[in-house]
C-alpha cells in the first residue's frame, strides 16, 4: 500500500524474495514534486534487521529504518520514481508502513 501521494514523495515496500534465514525487499519511491533528495523511514517490527542494501544509504536503529537517496538518484521530476533494495535478515511480517520525506 502506497503512502499519501499528496505529499512529496510515497514509498512502497515489496518483498521480492524469501528464504528461511532472510528476505530481499524493493522500495519505489515515487515523486509528489520535484525532489532533490530524498528520505523513507519504516519500522520492521517483527525482529528483521537489514544486512545489505544498494541504491540507497540504509541505516537501522532499533526497529526504525532509514534510507536516504545516493545523490545520483535523489533528483526527481513530479511523478518519476526510483527503486532501492535490501538483503534482510528474519522473516518480514506484513507491509511496513513507509513514510516519505524530501
């Protein structure tokens, strides 16, 4: 489920793979205005914790998640999207709720 496309920005976070000891997620992040950078912030409330990413600078406290863009992709016209992943450990329960900042 996309966040609010009114603001700046949305972010949807897909779960592309799994396997018993991790998972690989896809984020899009899509742009409500001109961007010129980015931020997504999520929660992995189920004990995942994120291993590798590319694409995006991923960091994660807790169970707060914070991508940031690369500087190559943080430059976006209204309406263009890019897309981030990530190699997580754990198994991901449901849809995190993503919020998007720019």
């Amino acid at each position: 489920e996309p966040t609010d496309p009114s603001g700046d920005c949305e972010a949807e976070h897909t779960v592309t793979g799994q396997w018993g000891t991790g998972f690989q997620a896809e984020i899009t992040v899509t742009a409500g205005t001109d961007l010129s950078g980015w931020t997504v912030t999520w929660p992995y409330t189920g004990g995942e914790t994120v291993d590798q990413a590319w694409n995006a600078t991923v960091t994660q406290d807790g169970e707060q998640v914070t991508a940031t863009d690369v500087g190559y992709n943080g430059t976006l016209s209204s309406g263009d999207s890019t897309t981030f992943g990530l190699i997580g450990s754990g198994a991901p329960t449901g849809t995190p709720e993503l919020a998007c900042t720019a």
